[in-house]
C-alpha cells in the first residue's frame, strides 16, 4: 500500500485548526457540526444552495483549501446565515446561529486575533 504522505500543516493551518476550536465550543449542542440533512429539515436542499457546516470546514483545513483567514470566515457566516434563511426566527436554530454569528465574530475580530496572528512566524 502507498502510504499517504504526512502532509505538513502550514502556519495558516494550524492558525484556523485553533479558531475553528473556539468556534465549536460556542455550539455546544452541535447543530453546526454536521451537514443539515433533508430528513432532519425538510427541503433543506432545495432551499439552501450553499451548505456548510464545522466538519466540512474542518476538511476543508486539512485539504488546504483555505487561502486565507478571509475565506474561512466567508465559510463561517455562510453557516450561519443559512440557519437564519431556512430556519423561522422563533426557532432554537435561527437564535443558535444568531448566537454563534455573533461570538464567533468577536473572536476573529483583528484586534482580538493579536494572540493568534503571533502563530505565524
Ligand atoms: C435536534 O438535533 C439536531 C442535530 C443535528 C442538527 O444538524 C446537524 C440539527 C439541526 C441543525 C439545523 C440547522 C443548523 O439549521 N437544523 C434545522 C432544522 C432541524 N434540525 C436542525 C438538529
């Protein structure tokens, strides 16, 4: 068998693998962290396009397919206001997503990414 080239993690990386942490632990009941399937949302596929989800952003790290901070955050909002266009604003879902929106956002805000731009050499 070929055995699978460990690939080095850029700074980049491991930069987004330690956001991507905090993240989760703002969605404590994981509803960000598997794709939302029809059977649990009825047409969810229908009407949300773009999916995204914790577990695909976490491919997506390994696969490098990142190329900035810019473009992870683009994936975290994207999750994030797909709740709030599938999901009524009463629901537990719409309020969750809210919720993560908003701490999330404070995390990645620049002057608070001080202490993770320093993992970049
Ligand atoms: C009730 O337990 C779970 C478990 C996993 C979920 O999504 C991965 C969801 C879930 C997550 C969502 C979202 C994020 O829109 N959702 C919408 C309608 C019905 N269920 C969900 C709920």
């Amino acid at each position: 068998c070929v055995l699978r080239q460990r690939q080095e993690r850029t700074p980049l990386q491991r930069m987004l693998d330690q956001l991507l942490g905090l993240l989760e632990k703002k969605d404590p009941q994981q509803f960000f962290a598997w794709p939302v399937t029809d059977n649990i949302a009825p047409g969810y596929s229908s009407i949300i396009t773009q999916p995204m989800d914790f577990s695909t952003m976490r491919q997506k790290i390994e696969d490098n397919q990142y190329d900035n901070l810019q473009e992870f955050i683009g994936d975290f909002k994207l999750m994030c206001t797909n709740a709030m266009k599938y999901n009524h604003a009463e629901t537990i879902y719409y309020k969750a997503s809210k919720k993560l929106l908003h701490a999330g956002t404070k995390i990645m805000q620049a002057d608070k990414l001080g202490w993770v731009l320093n993992l970049i050499p």
